[in-house]
C-alpha cells in the first residue's frame, strides 16, 4: 500500500476508486467499506484509494480540542494495511481545505488528481464549503464529469456510527470487551517508558511508565487492566495501572505496566500495549503494604485468566 501525507503528492495512471472518511478505530464497521472498496476496484480493474484527513475536521472547524480518537496516525496506517489497498492518502486538514465548494473539490480533487471512475460514499455524506453539498449533488457531478456514485446503505452507515459510538463510550466506562468487540481487535496504546518514582520496585511490583504523546488518543477510564506488552519482536503479559496513584499521592494520571516475569531495563524504549480485561477501579490504601497485598491478589487473578484465554 502506498501512503501519501497529501493529495498533491498523489500520482497515478491508472482509473481509481476513492472512499472518503475519517476511519477513526478502523472498526467492523470500517471493515466492510474498506472490503467493498477493494472488491470495487478489482472488478473494475482500477486502484483502490482510501483519502482520509488530519487533524479530524472537529478540531479544525469546531476547534474542538477535546475530541478524542481510538487511533494515532500511524495505529491508523497499519490497520488499513491489512486490507490490501493501493493507496492511502491522509490529507492536511486546514481552513484553506474546508473552504473549497463542492465543484472545485469534485474537478480539481477527485477527478483531475485522483483520476476517479467510481467513489464509495455514505447517503448521509455532505461535503464543499460548509458541507452544503449531498449526495444527490454528488451525483449529477457524477453525470457531469463521468463517474460513478456508490452508496454505502444507511444499514451499513448506522453500524459504522453505531459502532464509533459504542467503542468510545465502552473504553470510558471500562467496558473493554465491548470494545475489543466492535472494533475487531484489541484496543492499543503506545508510547515510549519514561522514568518514574520507582515505588514499585520497593514492593517487588516494578512498573514500566508509559508516556503517550498523542494527547488526542482516547485513554480508557481509570483502573487495572489485564494487558499483553509488545516490546520491539517479543510479547509478554502484564497488568497496567491508569489513574492518579491516590496510595501515594495523587497527582497527574499515570499509565504504568507491571510485566509479569520480567527484569530487563526497557527505558526511553517505545512499547505497545493491548488492553485484554478490566479487573478492578483504582483504590486508595492505607499503606503500600495493603497496596502490595492486593497487586498480589490482581496477579494471581490475572495470571488465571491469561490462561484461560490462551
């Protein structure tokens, strides 16, 4: 799959098949689009192109600062990897953007630079300058500069926002089956080990300190999860903390994973984590003593339940 960091940059010469979104999670729902497109463009013998945009246009148009997404950019790369696309194009989200009309994104986008034949698009997808186009504009734009509209179905459409939705919702409740569910896999995070305070090696529970970069990624709801760590070609399991460390003194929140039967030093090392289960809240002690007690329980538990999932 060929990646491009904008539309200008695209080339190709062949006839394309384009579907527009932002593919935020690259769920189950996102998978039967993504499946559509590629069998499209098999069948039509032209290439697949997925353009998506970043930032996300909320943050752009409604500054909305808050948003959280299920992805990073490159979390987002390598799942669309798997589906076999000929290009993915993620496009600079900017004012400038936002203010072309509907007709110049159609001439000069889709037709002029990506060479389109067909696009896959949702009956509820607007688009142009205050997204005032629908897609019954798409269509005579169609008509008028020879390709084809293929709607996605308003079935397909309330699973894909169903789905969004739901997972969002799911890992801030905690609820990480749900969304391990909908999204077909397991939710990630990443980031590089920093140094910590070094507490939990005093109470032979030693913690590796995540720090995530992407301050937009959605970080599910305080408490322990059961995880599994992915460092460089290796996996190990492990249990992972997300919250204030109120035992000790509470502070910013802290991502922090104990990996079970493990003593390299992995420090200013970059580490995936997939979170398996949720098993409790985070809980204030009354000593790191009765905090020790229960991590040894959480283990206990956690290493049986490993088992029972393998």
């Amino acid at each position: 799959m060929n990646i491009f960091n904008s539309i200008s940059s695209f080339t190709t010469t062949k006839k394309t098949i384009v579907t527009i979104g932002t593919f935020d999670g690259v769920h189950i729902g996102h998978k039967k689009v993504l499946q559509k497109l590629h069998n499209l463009a098999k069948e039509k013998n032209a290439e697949s192109v997925l353009l998506t945009f970043f930032p996300h246009p909320r943050m752009v148009l409604q500054q909305d600062l808050n948003i959280k997404l299920l992805n990073t950019i490159e979390e987002k790369k390598q799942l669309i990897s798997q589906f076999e696309l000929d290009h993915l194009i993620i496009h600079p989200f900017d004012l400038e953007f936002s203010r072309l009309t509907a007709e110049d994104f159609v001439k000069n986008v889709l037709v002029n630079q990506l060479n389109i034949c067909s696009i896959i698009i949702g009956y509820d997808h607007r688009f142009g300058r205050n997204r005032t186009a629908t897609i019954d504009d798409l269509i005579e734009f169609g008509t008028k500069y020879n390709f084809e509209v293929e709607q996605i179905t308003a079935k397909e459409i309330d699973e894909i926002a169903i789905s969004s939705t739901k997972i969002r919702n799911a890992l801030l409740d905690g609820d990480i089956e749900t969304a391990n569910t909908y999204l077909g896999y397991k939710y990630t995070l990443s980031g590089l080990v920093i140094e910590g305070k070094k507490i939990g090696r005093t109470i032979n529970f030693p913690t590796a300190n995540i720090k995530v970069d992407e301050e937009y990624k959605l970080i599910p709801q305080n408490g322990v999860y059961i995880v599994s760590v992915e460092i460089d070609t290796s996996t190990h399991f492990g249990m992972m903390n997300i919250g204030n460390n109120p035992t000790i003194s509470e502070g910013d929140q802290n991502i922090e994973v104990h990996i079970f039967n493990f003593s390299q030093s992995i420090y200013n090392t970059n580490i995936r984590i997939c979170f398996i289960e949720r098993i409790r809240n985070e809980e204030k002690f009354a000593s790191l003593y009765e905090l020790k007690k229960q991590l040894e329980k959480d283990k206990i538990f956690s290493l049986a339940r490993i088992k029972t999932l393998q």
